[in-house]
C-alpha cells in the first residue's frame, strides 16, 4: 500500500473518531430525545394558542392529564375540578391535555373543546392545546412522561393521570378507570402536599 492510500486511511480514522466523541451525539440518545431531569423543559400552547412553559407550576404539586370531549370517562372533568377547588389554594394544579389518540374521542378544535370544558363541567384549571400521547407524532412532554420518569409505558386510554411533585418529578400514575376522588390518588396529592409543606416550614 502507497503512501497517499494510508494518508486516505488515516484521514477516514480520524474523522471517525471524531463523530463518535463528538459532544452532540452524546447528548441525544436513540430516538432524538434529550434525557430530561423532571416536567419544567417543556413548552406547550395554552388551550388559546399561547405559548407557555410548565416552568411556570414550579414548586406545585401537578396532576397531568390526557382528557377527552367524547369519552365514557369525560364526566371525570367534574371530578377534576373538585379536586382542583379542593387543593388549589395549597398550591395544586390540574394540568389537562386533549389528545384525539383513542376512537377518535377528541374530534373538536382547541375551540370547542374549551367551551364543551366550560359549559358542561365549569372547569377552571389550565386547559392546554390537544396533542397526540403517543406514536410517531407523540408530544415530548408525553415521550418524557412515558419513557423517562419511574412510571413508563404506553398511554394506553384518556384519563391517564400523572403526579408530579413540586421539583418536577413524576411520583405516581393512576390509570384511567381510577376516577380523581379515588382515595389512592386524594392521599397521594395530600402526602405530596404535606412534604412541601414540611420543607418549607423546615426551612
């Protein structure tokens, strides 16, 4: 072998190398998703279109919720909403997400659903833009929720829900049949609640 050909090869190496340290492949792991420490990196669209960051619950205790217009469970919104009047003032959020995912239960624009929301139920929690919770066009704040917290897999029904505690992390789900009074999901919300509450006299 001549000398230009190993120069050609030496040149290949070094290039190789240099793709497989480069700082950017380390950072994102198969599927193009950055690992995500807790809820506060996303952005997300308010039911009205706006632009805002779940930075803005920092230090909340969160219910996460995959909703539906059209569902057998869409008479949890009532539920919901107690759960929010009963806690809010404690600083807990109910978060819901319209997704269209299963039966098509979800038809409506971000519109509608805010005024079947309103009128039907008089939700007063944060209502957000319908994404897709799973699949290819799945929202990454559903990616995270399902794949990188210590409660993954598939949403596989509206009226999942997610707890999350005040730094962010995802600390219980509930599936879609457990409705929001359901005395699992009041006593993991009031523990939640309560922790904070000790730290902050605490400190």
């Amino acid at each position: 072998m001549n000398r230009w050909v190993w120069t050609g090869v030496l040149a290949g190496l070094v290039l190789s190398v240099a793709s497989v340290q480069s700082p950017a492949a380390k950072e994102a792991p198969a599927g193009g998703h950055a690992v995500t420490k807790n809820v506060y990196s996303f952005r997300v669209k308010t039911i009205d279109g706006k632009n805002a960051s779940l930075a803005d619950f920092k230090g909340k205790t969160l219910l996460i919720v995959n909703t539906a217009s059209k569902c057998g469970h869409t008479p949890q919104y009532a539920g919901l909403e107690t759960l929010y009047e009963k806690y809010k003032d404690q600083g807990f959020e109910v978060l819901a997400f319209p997704a269209n995912n299963f039966g098509q239960q979800e038809p409506g624009t971000n519109a509608e659903i805010k005024t079947f929301c309103a009128t039907n139920y008089k939700t007063t929690f944060p209502l957000f833009s319908k994404v897709s919770v799973k699949g290819k066009d799945m929202t990454p704040l559903y990616h995270y929720l399902t794949t990188e917290t210590a409660f993954p897999g598939d949403i596989t029904w509206n009226f999942t829900k997610f707890l999350v505690a005040p730094d962010g992390k995802v600390v219980a789900r509930f599936t879609p049949k457990q409705e929001p009074l359901d005395p699992d999901i009041t006593a993991k919300i009031e523990t939640t609640l309560a922790a904070k509450a000790g730290q902050a006299g605490g400190q």
